[in-house]
C-alpha cells in the first residue's frame, strides 16, 4: 500500500484544487455576506490571496485561526521573541477577531496578516515573499496545500498544543483518501494529551514524529495589571456586596438560556450583575435586543456606559477584555457549551481564581475538563441546573473557594507544556 501513497497524494490534492477553485465563488460570497454583519470582513482581502503580506523575511510563523488560538499562541510568542529577540515573528489568523487579538497583544513587535486561502499559487506567492524558517500551527488548523507548499520550500511545519477529539478523529478517518496523505507532511506534533497523540497515529502518523507536551492553556499567566483594573472598575462600579456573573462567548441558542437562568438568581439576589460576552461582534446588537427583550436593564462596554445601581445585564461588547471580565467576575459560566459547538476554555477564569460553571458540550476541550471536574475545579450543569449552581456558589461562599482552590491546583499541577513545546519547535527549525 505505501508504494501507492505518492500517486494517491497527487490525486487526492489535484481533486481537491479542482473542487476548492470550484467553490472560490462561494467563498468570496459566504466573506460578503459576513461583511454585511461585520465590516471587517470587507477589508483586506488581498490578504486573503497572498497578495499583500510582511515583507520581512525568516524567523517564526505562527498560524492561529482565530481568537482562542491566538491566546492560547500568546505564552509561545513571548517566549520565542525573547529567547530569539532579532528573529522576526509573523503571526496569522483567519478573522477579524483574530486579527485584533493580534494587535492587541503585539501592536507592530509582531507581524500580521490573513493566511491566505488554501489556493496552491495563493500560498506559492505568500511564501515567495515570507520565507519562514519554521511554521508552528496552532491546535487544529490544517489546510493541505499550506502543509505541501511549506515542505515544498523546506520549512519545516510543527502543530503544537495539538488536540483531536474522538469525533473530529472518526471524521479525518471517514476522508482518509484526503487527510493521511495531509498528515504525512507535518515534521512534529505536540499532543496535548495521550488521547490526541493516539488518535493522530491511529490515523497514520508516524509515532516518531508525536510528543505529549501538555497544553500551552496550562501556561496562561494573566497580566499583573489586570486585577488592578479590575478592582477600579468594581469600585467605581460600586460592585461591592454585589455577585458578579459573567457568561463568556456565548453562542446563538444560549443567551435566551443565560438570561433565563439570570432571571431565577435574580428571585434570590435582585442586586446581582450578569456581565453577558457574546462570542461573535456581529451578535452583539441582536444580544443587546434579546436582553432588553427579557426585561434587563442593559449597559454597553461599547458605548463607554458604567454599571450603575440599577444595571441588571453589562453587555462585554467589544474585543479583547474578556480577561478583565472573567476578573471582575465572582462566578463564570464559559459558552458554546450548552449548545453543541464543543465548548471554549474554561481555564482562562480558572486561572484567575474564579469558580468556573460549562456546560456539557465540551469536546473541544474533552481531556482539560475531565481532570477539572474530577479535581472539583470545574462544574458541568444542564441549561436546566445552571442557575441551581449559580445561586449555590452565591449562598455558599466556602464552596466557591474550594472550587477556586482546586482549580489553582490543576493549573500549578499541568504547568510546563511552554518549555517542551517551544524545545520541539527550536529542534525542528535546526534539523
């Protein structure tokens, strides 16, 4: 069968350029479409075809698709710029979000565009121009002709904080044709867990070329400033005495639920605070409607509104605070978990102390919350029992410090996955 795999690679990538080139249209539309809820998407689309991009050449190539990848990158970066301060850094996303998390965190230290959509003379022009040493995907993110063009040029490729999920596993296997010969490009991957690194090799990877690093999650070390800012905005808020909830990305399908749930802790607590995060910008206005909808007193983070006695819901509607809220919180709820979206990390609140409530769709993150909830650092509830959970960690105070305290535990406990994940990478840019 191995005699066959170069012939069955050039068949599978060439039905795939047919079909991809046939779809561009759609693309192009499905990216218009965004644009009429997010105007960003209307930007820099030459981006989107390797047709503008950094001009510096070498160094580090870091590809992080959106929001949650780009945090999760931010503890590699650093560490990379300052064991390697005159190398370049080029840091890719595939959203506008994205994109502003980037710029957020880096201003210009770090360079930044669109990757370029998965057209083979896309990427023969971007890396024309760029030039890498060594390109570092984060978690998830593989394109096939990203992988063939990158080995094409001799850089090598290296998915770190690597995660697969049994149900995203049966799904490569289903289109094996098109996903083994993808997989046989990379040079190295860092599971974050023995699961990942089982389903990767199971779907053919070489087991030379898999490590079980831990997750780059782990290694989250929030800015020292942060509880300061957070503790001036609770007291010019004037929070004190008051229980602060924040629900965090939530997704299409679970504000209604949230706002529900809010509504029974209410009955128990009137003066508590819920601080509503919608995952998407271009929900934030139909959020702000639903909230309003469900009878709430609504402040917005984007028209600069303070919380004030009388404020029921804060809508966190602008990018790159969550952080400050998840500190500002007494109890978070993490989203895209009562709806099956796979659930969004949960160790962010954690790692600020803050009792930290999922729901049970958390397969993205399947291996991190089984060691929380086994440890009584994470709760799972039901649409159904989160206000039940909400309104016990409230009345409860003792009960939320042991959950905080155990979630300190599990995140000391897991600490180290930047030190072997950045070895791997250095390994692979010397080879």
């Amino acid at each position: 069968m191995h005699a066959f795999y170069p012939a069955i690679r050039t068949v599978a990538r060439f039905l795939y350029n047919i079909l991809f080139h046939l779809l561009l249209p759609l693309v192009v539309l499905r990216l218009l479409w965004k644009g009429l809820r997010a105007p960003e998407y209307r930007l820099r689309w030459r981006e989107r075809f390797g047709l503008d991009v950094p001009l510096q050449q070498g160094g580090l190539w870091v590809h992080a698709v959106s929001v949650g990848e780009t945090l999760a990158a931010a503890p590699l970066i650093n560490a990379w710029r300052e064991a390697h301060p005159d190398e370049p850094v080029l840091v890719t996303t595939m959203t506008p979000t994205g994109s502003a998390r980037v710029q957020a965190l880096w201003g210009n230290k770090v360079n930044h565009c669109y990757a370029p959509y998965d057209l083979p003379w896309a990427w023969g022009l971007f890396l024309r121009k760029v030039r890498p040493r060594v390109l570092v995907i984060m978690e998830t993110e593989l394109w096939p002709n990203m992988l063939v063009s990158a080995q094409a040029r001799g850089v090598p490729v290296v998915l770190v904080n690597a995660r697969l999920s049994a149900r995203s596993a049966r799904g490569y296997a289903r289109v094996g044709w098109l996903t083994r010969p993808v997989l046989q490009h990379l040079s190295r991957i860092a599971a974050q867990d023995e699961a990942t690194a089982s389903r990767f090799t199971g779907l053919g990877v070489d087991a030379g070329k898999v490590d079980v690093t831990g997750s780059l999650k782990f290694d989250i070390a929030p800015p020292d400033v942060l509880k300061g800012q957070a503790e001036e905005l609770r007291q010019r808020w004037q929070l004190a005495g008051r229980p602060v909830l924040v629900a965090a990305s939530t997704h299409e399908g679970e504000d209604s639920i949230v706002l529900s749930a809010f509504a029974q802790v209410r009955e128990l607590r009137p003066d508590a605070l819920l601080i509503l995060v919608p995952r998407h910008p271009e929900r934030f206005d139909s959020v702000a409607r639903l909230v309003r909808e469900h009878g709430c007193t609504l402040r917005r983070r984007s028209q600069q509104e303070d919380v004030i006695a009388g404020t029921q819901v804060f809508l966190g509607d602008t990018m790159g605070e969550l952080l400050l809220w998840y500190a500002l919180s007494d109890i978070a709820f993490v989203g895209g978990s009562l709806v099956p979206v796979g659930g969004h990390n949960m160790l962010e609140p954690i790692a600020l102390d803050v009792p930290t409530l999922s729901g049970p769709h958390i397969f993205n993150f399947q291996t991190i919350a089984d060691e929380l909830v086994a440890a009584g650092a994470l709760q799972l509830v039901t649409s159904e029992r989160l206000a039940d959970a909400v309104v016990r960690l409230i009345a409860s105070p003792s009960v939320a410090q042991a959950q905080a305290a155990a979630g300190h535990a599990v995140m000391a406990r897991n600490r180290g996955a930047l030190a072997r994940q950045l070895a791997l990478i250095e390994q692979e840019m010397r080879s």
